[in-house]
C-alpha cells in the first residue's frame, strides 16, 4: 500500500481553519516517504465520492495565501454519517491507497473522526487518524481552547470595542450585538474584553449557559438607561428561557443545525415594545468567524501547529487522537500542545465553566479575562473620548 | 470679540470622522491668533446648553488616537433645529466669543450649516461658518465623494469577498448580506469589488435606486443555485417596491430616520419560503462604520485633509462653504479638494448614476469599480481557493 496522506475539513469554517491545513500540508512535504497529499473536495462527501484533491504539487505562494484565506480552501461539510457510510469511505481510503487521515474540525467532525478510527480498526486495515481541533465556538472538550476560537474573540471583542464608541458618539439607547455559539457562551463573553484599553464594555452580557429571563432584561435595561443614555448589549444567539425554550423562533433546519431568528432584533423588539426606548439589532454573523483583518496571530500560529503535529504524530505511527492544548500561564502566554484520546472529545460540548459568568448572569468574570485575553494575539485599539 | 474657534459634529459618526477633528485642531494650532479651540459636546443640543470642550490643551499623544477612534469622540446629534434654535445658537457663539465654526456632517448637518451661516449673516455678526463633508452613505451632493465612506466601502468589500469565501467551502444556499445605506447604494454597491483579486465576488447586488420586485430577485436566486451551491446576496437596508413601499416594516422612528426592519433576514426568509432552500442573513450594520482594522487610509487622510482645510480657509475669512473633493483621475488615484457654496449641498441626497448601475438591475458596471476601487486605499486580500 502506498504511503498517501489525507486532510479532510468538518463543519463551519473558521478565520484559521486553512493555516491548520497549511501546518499539515508543510510538515507532510518534509516527508518524502509519504505519495500524494490528498484533500477531500467538500469533506466526507467528496472523500465519499472519491473527490481528492492533489496538494503535493501546489506551488508554495500558492499554498502561503492559506495563512490569509477565510474559509475553508478545499470545502468542508456537515454531514452526520450512517454507519455504512464509515464502511464506504475505509473502502475509498483503502481504494486511494491512503494510509494517513487527518481530520479537522469541531466536535461534531471528533465525533466522526473517531468512528472512522474504530471503522479502520475494525476493518483490520492500517490507517492511522487523527483530530485537529477547529470551531470558532471553543466547545471542544479537553483542550483549554480550540485554533478558530481566537479570531472569533478578538473580533467579538475588537467589534464591541467599537461599536461602544460609535454608540458613546451618538446614543440610540440600545444596541445589542448578537454573538455566535448556540450552546456555548465563549465568544458572546470575549466582548467582555472591548474594555480592555480603559474604553467602554459591553453594558450586558447574556450566556447561554444561563436561561434568560426577558422580566429581568428589561429591569437591567431600563436601570442601565437611568444612568447612560446609550448601552450596548451582547446576546447569544442561542438564548433560551427557563425550560430551555430558544427566545427565538426556529427558522429551518440543515444536518444537525437548527436555524434560528435573530437574536438581537428580537431583543430590539422588547426594548422597543416594552420600554419605549429606541433600540436595534447588529448580526455579523458568518462575518465573525471570516475576519482576516482580525484573524489573532496566536490563533493562526496555533492552527499552523495543531496541524503540524498531527501530521507528524500520524506519521509516526499514532492513531486515533486529538491534538490538544493545555493552558500553562496567562500572562506571559504559554500554551502547549498534547494528544488526547479521541474518544474524550466525540461530540461532547464544553460551555463555560461557572467561574467564568458573573453572580447576576449578565457578565463575565475577571477570571475569564485573564483566561481569554491572550488568545486574542493583539490588544483591542485604544481609543480616546473627551465627551 | 475673542477668537475662539468651534467644532460641532452632526449625524452618525464614521471610521474618520475624528480623523477631520483632528485635522482641523491640528491645524488650528497653527495659528497663535486663536483663543479657545472648543467643541461642542454631543453636537448642537450640547452647544445650546454652553457644553463646550476645550481642546487646546490636550497632549498630543491624546490627539494622536483620534486617527484611530471611530464614533465621534466629542459627541454628535441629530437634532433637526427650529429657526429660533439657530438664533439661540448664534447668541451663544456670541457669548463664548466663538468666531469661527466648522460643522462636520452629512446633507442633513450641511443643511443646519447653511442655515447657521444665514443665521449669522441675518444677525449681522462676524463668525465664518465652513462646512466638513461626512457621511458613510456617500450622498453628499457635489462633492465627488466624502470621507466615511472609503472606510465603509472597504469593509463592505473586505467582508463581501471573505464572506463569499466561508460560503465556497461549506454552502448554505442563500446568504444575503445587509448592507447600510436607505437611499443611495453606494455602500451595497461597494460590495462588487470582493471579486478583485481573483476570488469570488457577491452573485447578486439590489440598491435601493432600483425598485426591488421580489418574484424577479426569487427567479434570479433560483436560476443562479442551478449552477452554483451557495450564492452571496448584497442587498441594501433600504430597499423599497416599485410604488416607493420599503420591503420591510417600520419599526420606530428618531429625528429625521425612521427605523425598518432587518432586509437580511427578510430576504432569507423569502428564499425559505418560495424556494426551500437554506438561507440567512446577516446585518454588520453600525459595525460597517465603526471598523478601525477596515479604515481606508486614503479615506483617513482626505478626512484630516478636510478638517486642516475648512480650518485654514474659515480662518482666512472664508464663510458658507463646504470643502467637496473633485476626481482628477482613478489610476492613479487623484482627487483635489475645492470650495462649494453650502446651498448646494443643503439636504441634497446623491444617488448612484445610471451608469454604475447594470441593466438588470442587479449588479454595477466596471465603471463604477474604477470609480471606487481607489477608495478603499488598500486592495482586497488575496485569498487561495483549491475546491
């Protein structure tokens, strides 16, 4: 069997998600034992229909523009697999001729990567896999934070940062920004850092980890706005009440994703209705997690190295783990890089510990701060007012 | 009559709207003949109650963040004044012993501007009134273009082209992208340079100078997701049916804005309707015009350019003019600040020409591009795509 490596993206893309595949595609090319280095076209689904892509060969300016490219360069899917659907693609590795699979993404992709590992083994074929962890969510279990995770927060936090002073300007009472993670509250609470550069914050901030409680929104609000005359509000998009009812109506559905309404209209519509106050809604959206200009460059150098690792480490005969960081100290940063068992992060979803949410449930806590700034790579512009 | 010179900011801020101040006090320390160089906190309401800032003891290194503050740093309204509010005003540029005014603004403050100006000249007092163009919307009348939008052009045509790249590698059908700017297009239009360097640009662009017809935009989806997964939609906040009717509702009103509903979100939700597909919209709003890391330099330094210049001329003994910008060329960029008599400008809102407007209705010309391609001061970021 011939010595072909392969690179497979899972789920939503994110700021890093290719400087992960230009780490794996580097540290493959130092290798010349290795044949081709594939990527699947669009993930499972094109790996399923024997969609490779050659990378051995792409010349190297090429391949640096993915340090700097949004997105996902070789397209990624969100598919959730039958088991019959592992059987197939064991039979396309093995028809490839692919002894080396990497897999990148979030926990749901783990969750794949790890069937497909014990498929392999079942298979009684030797195929090593392993997992690089992306999401811009930082849900993933073990590691003290995921590559992707970082671009998001430094433009949550950047954005926030900015918005506050356009507010300050100019009052409209209430803007709330509503900020991506469904379940996990990591990248609505990075706005906590707008204030970093002795700016304004975010006046609230709402977690999914917490319900929501509409009645006390608008107490907060309205005590807010006997103070300042223009606040900023940060909200989740996967808000939910009590019972765990989304505050929002579901739109559609897509795999394992339930779209929802938005968020910060909906609460813009409350202030409005129940308080009279000139309010709106921002909803960057997918444009948090494609941000080149706001991509941390701790973020990127880790993404590169996650990538790096795992292509080494299957090389070398491991199989069947994640590439992982463990947190060493916050201020200077250090960060270093394990393995994990795959099995630990298959679809397992990490929220934010309680130590991280302040006692009311509408903010952060220092102790987050500390735990998130460095990974933003840069510190928030500073700015100045003289209102 | 002391020489104190006043600066009053008025309408929504942008990414360098503080750049002018700064230009202007900058250039106004230049001139040993001044007194006090004051502005007016959070703009003609804060000067009718005397709320003046003094700025002529700030240290530099204070001054220096203006170039990289967005939101009006002094504070701006939008108040639409009575007759007899200009009256009281000139009695309190009296009573400070302000000689000269600089009002920094879009049409609706060039508008309040002329009328000072008139107000003055009524009065029979000495004070030169001089007007600094702003606006991120681009529909200052005269006036090739004004500083704000360069800034507000470049993220929208940064966050179009990383956008379209997240949609390549992992499609979601429909993603419509909100863009700022109810009556004039420039913003939406802006978006069309994403394509310039190489990469994708947005599928389809509807401004509010066309009227939009929903059965045409369905048919224009459907035929473009026959040949491609995911499509980018640029869509402007204002758009509006053929009888003038927005295509969404009004939520609440302030001054002269009235504010709608999310046009991102409606058109999604029409897509999902009509055609079954998967779709969503996003809206960055305020974020479009508060964005440091997408500040256009050439935008940064006509809007300082701008300030030093009405500074300079008011100080001469020019009055009720406004500094405009006339294109000499596109490549390479050229453009000459001039003086326009302030009537001209008055309330005036400038829309995009027939001829950056393509014949369907949905996109702009290669005019257009070369007309705004200089602007965004820097090029779009090269991106790589292997899918």
């Amino acid at each position: 069997m011939a010595n072909n490596l392969l690179i497979v993206h899972g789920g939503g893309p994110t700021a890093v998600i290719n400087a992960s595949l230009y780490g794996a595609i580097m540290e493959a090319k130092k290798h010349p034992e290795l044949g081709h280095i594939y990527c699947a076209r669009n993930g499972t689904g094109g790996l399923m229909k024997e969609e490779l892509i050659e990378m051995e060969n792409v010349p190297q300016d090429q391949l640096d523009l993915l340090l700097q490219t949004p997105g996902s360069a070789i397209g990624t899917s969100r598919d959730a697999l039958e088991q019959a659907e592992y059987e197939k693609i064991v039979e396309v590795l093995k028809k490839k001729e692919i002894r080396y699979v990497l897999m990148n993404g979030g926990n749901g992709t783990m969750d794949t990567c790890g069937k497909l590992y014990k498929a392999c083994t079942a298979a009684g074929v030797e195929i090593g896999v392993m997992g690089i962890p992306k999401t811009m969510d930082n849900d993933i279990a073990i590691t003290d934070h995921a590559p992707g995770f970082g671009s998001a927060a430094l433009y949550m936090a950047q954005s926030t940062a900015e918005l506050c002073a356009d507010v300050k300007g100019l009052a409209i009472h209430v803007v709330v920004l509503e900020a991506s993670g469904r379940n996990a509250g990591w990248i609505t609470a990075s706005s906590a850092l707008a204030a970093d550069q002795g700016g304004d914050g975010p006046d609230l901030i709402y977690l999914p980890e917490r319900p929501f409680d509409e009645d006390q929104f608008v107490a907060d609000v309205e005590k807010l706005l006997q103070k300042k005359k223009g606040i900023v509000v940060v909200a989740s998009e996967g808000l939910h009440d009590k019972d765990g009812k989304p505050i929002v109506e579901p739109i559609f559905k897509v795999g394992r994703a339930t779209y929802y309404g938005d968020v910060g209209t909906h609460l813009a519509g409350v202030v409005i209705r129940r308080l009279g106050y000139k309010a709106r809604g921002e909803k960057p959206g997918l444009l948090g997690r494609c941000s080149i200009y706001l991509q941390s460059k701790v973020d990127r150098d880790e993404a590169q190295m996650a990538g790096e690792i795992a292509c080494r480490e299957v090389l070398k005969g491991t199989t069947g783990k994640m590439v992982a960081f463990k947190r060493i100290s916050n201020e200077p940063y250090k960060a270093e890089p394990f393995l994990v068992d795959i099995e630990e992060v298959m679809l397992f979803e990490r929220k934010m510990p309680d130590e991280f949410i302040n006692a009311e449930g509408n903010g952060v806590t220092e102790a987050f701060k500390e735990w998130c700034r460095p990974l933003l790579g840069e510190p928030i512009r500073k700015m100045v007012n003289f209102n």
